[in-house]
C-alpha cells in the first residue's frame, strides 16, 4: 500500500505544478495584453514627439474603431506589402511609406484619411 502512494505522489506534484504553470502564465498574457477599450483623446501630436508634422492629428483607436464601423474614413496602411498581406484593417489601402508621396494622387483630400503602420 506504502508503495502505491509513493509513486502517486510525484504524479500529484507534477499535475499541480502544470496547473499553476498554465495559470501563471494565462495571468501573465492578460496583464500584458492592451486593453482595445482604453482610448486616448485626440490631439494634436507635438513636434517632439513626431518630428516635423505639428498639423496632423492623432487619432485615438476608439475614433478610429468608430470610423471604421460607420464608414466614415480611407485607411491607408503604410507598411511593406509583405506585412500588408499578412493582416490588415480591413477595406484598407496599401500605399507602403516609400511610395506615399509618389501615390498621394490616388487618395482624395476631401476623405478623413488615417494612415496607421501597425
């Protein structure tokens, strides 16, 4: 009988041990995940922070969610087309960044036009 739990034991520790592994690590990914519901206000994006373009907004993503449900504005990915073909806001142009200015013709000004590289 002495034997039967001896060898049951190290089956226990190790269930136990995979149990809390996959837990710690589920903890782990919801606490790093970012929440789609934390929106930051739109505002005017600040020479220091990018550069030479003090007239273009930001675009908070709860905007930019709102926009895309209603219909309401072009988005533009500007990354390569490699990273375009693997996933994309969906209805969105691929203009990658290097031909954006010899492409800008092709986008109407008078659109809402978000561009976005991620």
């Amino acid at each position: 009988m002495k034997k039967q739990k001896a060898t049951r034991f190290p089956v226990v520790i190790l269930v136990a041990g995979g149990i809390l592994l996959i837990f710690a690590v589920f903890l782990f990914t919801m606490q790093t995940r970012p929440n789609p519901d934390d929106s930051q206000p739109t505002a005017p994006v600040s020479n220091q922070e990018e550069g030479s373009y003090p007239e273009i907004q930001r675009v908070s993503l709860g905007d930019a969610k709102a926009a895309l449900d209603a219909n309401t504005a072009v988005f533009v990915d500007v990354r390569d087309a490699g990273s375009f073909a693997e996933g994309h806001v969906p209805g969105s142009l691929s203009i990658p960044l290097v031909d954006l200015e010899d492409r800008l013709s092709e986008l109407d000004t008078a659109d809402w036009i978000i561009t976005y590289c991620t």
